[in-house]
C-alpha cells in the first residue's frame, strides 16, 4: 500500500483507522487541515471513540466515506510511521486467514513496549569532557585542592563520555562532585538516550566462516540464488541433527549482508536463544539484535527501535521476530520449523512458519525452513513444487550418529515393581560420569508425579477449575493444575468421607522426580533440571547452559526445552525416560511428533569427538515411531504416515480448521455451537469439498472454569469454509457469555 500524494489539496481528507478495541472493523476518521501531506499508512494516531479518546493506526485513506458526520484525528500518538506498509498488508492478510480481529493482528505484529502510551526511550545524564588541553594546565592544583574531583576527571579523561552513573561509581564519589565539576567547566552533564542492552555485560568470541564441506555447499548455493534473484524462494533444508545446519545459516546471512539486506532468524524455544545468539553475535557483531518474550519491556523497545533505524540488520528470536522492521529484507530462517511452539495460542493463531513464507512473499526474500525431521506439510509442499530441498545427510566433520537402543520396560523391574530408571541406563549414566563425560535425560512431563490416587477408594484430586487431575510438585509441596495454575496442599487424608485413607499413591513421574531420584543414586553428580518450574527468572536459561557447557553439571533432566537444537560436544548419552508419555495422546500427530522428538532428543548426543549413544525407554517398543527413530529411517516413517494421512483425508491433504467454543454456562455453550454448526449447514448444503463435524466436547472438556466444545472442518482450500463461517459469525446474534474462537490449520486438538 503506497502513502498518499505530499501535496495537502490532492491528500485524501479521511484516513481508515483500526482502534485500540476488538471489533474487526475499520473506522472513517477526517484529518486535519494541518496533517495533510504528513499522516502515513501505519502511524499511530489518537482519536475520539464515543465519549473517550482511544488510539489507533492508521490503515489507509480514501476520498468519500459511506457515513456522515465524521469526527477528526485528535494528533499523533507517536511521531513517524510504527508499520511499514508491508508489515500492515501482512497483517491484514494474518487477520483474514485465520479469521481473526484486525486489531489482534495489528497489536501481534508491533510489541506492546512500543505500541503502548508512555513507552519511551530511557534518558540519563552523560559526562562529557571539556577542553583537554584547558584541563589539563589546571589538573595539578585540582588534585591538591580536590582530589575527588581530579580521580573523577582523571577517569573521564581516559574516554570520551560516560554515564554519569557510571563515572559516580567508578569514581567512588557523589553526584555533588561531578556538579562542582560542571560548575568549574571541566565537564558537561547533558541528557541522552540510553539503550538497554539485553546483551550487556557478556562476552562473545568472534567468529569467522567456516570451511563447508560438499553437501553444505550446495545447499548454500541453494540458498544464495533466491537471496540473488530479489524474489520468494522457498528452501527446506533438511539435515539429519549435527549435520552444520546453523554455518549454512551464518554463511546464507553474510551473503545477505554483503549484499545490504538485512535477515530474520527465528528459534522455536527461548531456552535455545542464549547459544543461537552466541553463534551469531560472534560472527556479525553488533548489527545483531535479540527479540523474544523473556526481554524486558525497556529492552524490547529498544532493541526494535535499532532494528527501525537500520542499526540492527540481523534479527534472532521467538516467533514474534518475524515481525521485526528489519530494512530491504533479504532472508528469513526458520530453524526446527516443525516445532508446534511456531504456533500462536491467542488470537490470531497463526503459525509463524507459513507467514514467514507469506512475508517473504511480500518482501520478495528469500525464506529458509531448517529441520533434521521436516514437517509433513513442508515435505508435501515440496512434493507439490513450491518448496525447493536441499538435504544434508551426513554429519559434519564426518562424525557418526548416535547409536539408538530402545529398551523394552516391561522386563526392567525393582523388587519385583516398575522401575523408572532400567539397568541399562543406570550403567550408562555411570560410565559417563566416570568418564568425566555428561549426560542428558528428557521426559516431557513436569513436576514430581502426574497425580496423586488414594489406594483405597480411588479418589484423584482433580483441579476444581478444568477437567484435569491435579499434579504433585513435591519440593513446593503442592498440588498444581497445569492448565489455570490453581494450587492446594497436599491433604492429610482422602477427603471422600466414606473413606479417609491416610496414605497417598503416586502415579506417574515428572523432571522432579528424576532429578530426586538421581541424586540419591549418584549422590556426587551436579545435577541440574530444565523445565518451566525452575527456568522462572530471567536469564535462567542463560546460566544453566553455560554451567552445562563449562562441565559444572554432569546430568542435564529437563522438557522438550533440551530436546533441539543444543549443541554440547560432551554429551555422549542421551536418555527418553518414558517414551509413552509422547506416544500416546490422543492426537493423529502424536506419532509424527513422538518421532520429532525422539529424533532431535538422540541428536544431542555425540556432536564431540566421542561417539554418542541414545536409550530410549518404553512399554511399546514396537511402536512404529520408536523403530525408526531407532533406525533412523526417516523416510521410512515419513512415507508410511503420509499413506495414513491420504487414506484418512488428513493434514497435508486437507486444511484443519477447529473452532472452540467457551463459557462459564455448559448449556449455553452447547446451545451455541449447535446453532452455528446448523446455519453452516444449511449455508454449505451438499458442498463435497467440505468435512464438517457436529460440534462435541473437547478431550479435556472444562479449562479455567470455561465449558469447551469444538467442531472440526476438513477442507482442500481454507476460504472454503471460513468465508461461510465469517457471514454465520456476523449474522447471528450470539451471548456474550460465550466466546468463539476460530483455529485455522490447527496444531493442538485439545
């Protein structure tokens, strides 16, 4: 969308605004006389909305409106345009397709710390030196009269500016001291703007390229003929877990660079940023700048502001990176595309994978997918020709993979009870430690045990809010429900007054309860856990991995956090603690993940000189998943669950659209969702082309105190159905009791 003529008497007199309110409409507002020629498509503008002043952005102009009486912009919110033109046709084109509010896909693509009223540069005090040459003929007789003063000076003298907070406590004097300072002319105390570095204070070693071998090569290649040719090119790097996804990367950004465009790399989880930004701020130095959810809302504004101005070209970061304003966008990574974590749970739910395959649509960039365990649908997209592959099947260096052993658990037994640790792996972690090597043990399950069962009656806690049982987190000594974070003490005594049986069962393990029973078992091992319990403050993830890299810990326990993309050379064992936990959800994709995740968890082990070896523990060993991971067959697996997906008419041969439906009232939540499936009904008729299923409860059936149903369309093309149901939606005059939410190409059916 291009900006309006600078000329006032041939600028457009009304400017289309979406408010700061979720409505989904866009609203006609008059522009001043004095702010014609100087409003943009995407500045942040304030206006009258009823009886308040609200603010909004600013979508385009036009010449008439179909409504009289217009009011008028009030004035800037912020000065300069927030939102390219571009970023607001993304998304505008995220707010169609997953059938959500304009307003929720503008406040998605710009970060609340820049969006929200008083959001603002941090301004200190600098000390700047006067005149050196005036100075330093009066140095002598200041130290003698005021030495203070003069180790200040002194200090300031040996640079060129400082904060002032900064020279007061190296200095170890007080603020009257610089002032007297400042009074006598030695040095200038003047405002400026500071930025947050969320880097500050860390140290990173400089890098240079690395000499790539046959297969990297001809991926980079790749990779730089759509970085060259200025147009969308889709790449799916698929490269088995150690195999130098990240230098191709690198390298793919230097050509970028040299060519002044500037690259967005995106990572599934943030406990992989602190190593991904490691590698590379070592090899592009300060051009780089970090985005993710774990920044705090000064350093977010800042480091978004460097990336507007032009002084960051190189982006990392959480899903909400893509949206960055980086300038002449050339290349975009996603890493371990086939992660869930890339889709957004609020609305509007869009996977950050395909609308970065959108915005390089947009930007004419080039857009690289990176996986050792591609998704089903990017393989099948490059089946279909829209995706080019480019593979890399050996590790580099030429180390050897992992050698996977899976263990049937229904021979390892304690005392003639289920254990959770087999032989075989109470050796192996053994023999490593002896050997000064580490180990990492994953299990996707928190806390201590899954639920606590009275052996008498039966009775399992469940939290009182959602239709979940209510699991044990021992060192907190509570009960938690995962869903609302409800808690409760452990009770004394089943509570069901027909019985008050003292004792407790514990079903199930957690991390916590590893990690407990590890330290009795190897009572000098450094033991540390990685889960959602422990990584609470902010630079957690940070500390844990570089105590890990330095060889402070022996046995890293921790959730699909550890499973991808770390990369730790002393690593040579690698434990699933209980494959089942995966296996068996009640999903179509539980065996695509299970398979993902045993994959990249195995790839952690043996990246170093040693070779690596992965156990893998299980009740169902002859799971499908479980033998190729264990064999390495990708191809294998990956062709059989295409086969059962085409006969099923499932993702990638369908589009999957669920629509939830919530509220505190079960029968009217009920009472909704039949209504809107009869009127799609009746609206669809006989259209073969759409699979829409009556509405039902969903698996876990209440959540936050909220009733869930949902109902499930199976369509070739998505319009298909969420153009019907936009008209159904607009049409029918719903309780406000009841919200609607619309997931397109969900990932979770849950």
């Amino acid at each position: 969308m291009s900006n309006p003529p600078t000329d006032k008497a041939s600028f457009p007199p009304i400017a289309r605004v979406v408010v700061d309110v979720a409505l989904d409409k866009e609203f006609d507002y008059l522009i001043p006389v004095e702010m014609r020629g100087k409003l943009l498509t995407g500045m942040q503008v304030k206006v009258p909305f009823g009886r308040r002043e609200t603010e909004g952005f600013v979508l385009g102009f036009k010449e008439k409106s179909d409504f009289s009486g217009l009011k008028s912009i009030s004035g800037l919110a912020q000065e300069g345009a927030l939102l390219s033109p571009k970023i607001m046709e993304l998304a505008k084109w995220m707010a169609d397709y997953y059938v959500a509010p304009i307003e929720h896909a503008v406040k998605t693509v710009l970060p609340g710390a820049v969006r929200k009223r008083g959001a603002g540069f941090k301004k200190q005090l600098f000390a700047t030196p006067g005149e050196k040459s005036a100075i330093e003929s009066e140095l002598v007789p200041l130290r003698r009269q005021a030495p203070k003063q003069a180790a200040a000076l002194d200090i300031l003298l040996s640079g060129e500016q400082m904060l002032m907070s900064d020279l007061v406590r190296a200095a170890k004097v007080t603020h009257g001291t610089l002032r007297s300072l400042e009074k006598k002319g030695f040095i200038q105390l003047t405002e400026g703007v500071q930025g947050r570095d969320p880097l500050a204070n860390q140290e990173f070693l400089r890098t240079k390229d690395l000499k790539l071998n046959s297969e990297q090569s001809d991926c980079l290649g790749k990779i730089n003929v759509g970085i060259d040719s200025g147009n969308l090119k889709v790449v799916l790097l698929h490269g088995v877990t150690g195999s130098g996804k990240t230098e191709v990367y690198l390298q793919a950004l230097s050509h970028a660079l040299a060519l002044g465009k500037g690259a967005i790399v995106l990572v599934p989880e943030i406990a992989l940023t602190p190593q991904t930004v490691e590698r590379f701020r070592g090899r592009f130095g300060e051009c780089l700048a970090v985005l993710h959810s774990h920044l705090s809302d000064g350093e977010r504004h800042d480091e978004w502001h460097r990336v507007k101005r032009g002084e960051a070209t190189v982006v990392v970061g959480a899903r909400s990176a893509l949206f960055a304003p980086v300038k002449n966008l050339g290349l975009i990574v996603v890493d371990e595309e086939h992660e869930s974590t890339y889709k957004q749970e609020e609305s509007p739910r869009y996977h950050a994978r395909d609308l970065a395959v959108m915005r390089g649509h947009l930007e004419g960039c080039t857009v690289v997918l990176g996986s050792a365990t591609p998704s089903v649908e990017s393989l099948e997209n490059v089946h279909q020709g829209k995706y080019e592959l480019a593979k890399l099947g050996i590790r580099a260096d030429d180390r050897q993979l992992p050698l996977v052993k899976v263990v049937d658990m229904r021979h390892q037994r304690y005392e003639g009870k289920p254990t959770l640790f087999s032989n075989d792996l109470v050796e192996g972690i053994r023999l490593r430690i002896n050997l000064g090597e580490q180990v990492m043990l994953f299990l996707n399950r928190r806390g201590y045990s899954k639920n606590l069962t009275c052996p008498e009656c039966g009775f399992v806690p469940e939290c009182p809010d959602c239709s979940v049982a209510l699991t044990y987190h021992k060192r907190l000594g509570y009960l938690r429900c995962h869903f609302c974070g409800h808690a409760e003490r452990v009770p004394d005594r089943c509570p069901q007054p027909d019985c008050k049986a003292e004792d407790w069962q514990y079903m199930g393990s957690g991390t916590e309860k590893i990690e407990n029973q590890l330290a009795r078992i190897f009572p000098h091992a450094h033991i540390r856990r990685m889960d959602s319990d422990t990584m609470t403050s902010k630079h957690a993830y940070h500390h844990v991995l570089g105590a890990f890299r330095k060889g402070e810990i022996d046995i890293l326990i921790g959730t699909q956090m550890i499973a991808k993309g770390l990369h730790f050379p002393n690593v040579t064992l690698v434990g699933v603690v209980n494959a089942d936990a995966t296996l068996h959800m009640p999903d179509f994709r539980a065996g695509e993940r299970a398979f993902q995740l045993f994959t990249q968890v195995a790839g952690r082990a043996g990246r170093g000189d040693v070779a690596g070896e992965v156990l893998i523990q299980t009740y169902t060993p002859t799971h499908p998943a479980v033998q190729a991971a264990r064999r390495g067959d990708f191809d294998v697996f990956i062709d059989e669950e295409l086969e059962a997906r085409k006969m099923l008419n499932y993702p990638p041969y369908c589009r999957l659209i669920c629509v939830h439906f919530k509220g505190e009232n079960e029968q009217q939540v009920d009472f909704v969702s039949g209504q809107v499936f009869n009127e799609l009904d009746r609206l669809l008729g006989e259209n073969p082309d759409v699979n829409l299923a009556p509405p039902v409860p969903s698996p876990i059936a209440r959540i936050q105190k909220n009733y869930r149903y949902q109902m499930i369309a199976r369509v070739p093309r998505t319009k298909l159905f969420t153009v019907p149901l936009r008209h159904v939606l607009d049409g029918l005059k719903l309780p406000r009791q009841v919200q609607i939410i619309v997931d397109v190409d969900a990932i979770s059916l849950m």
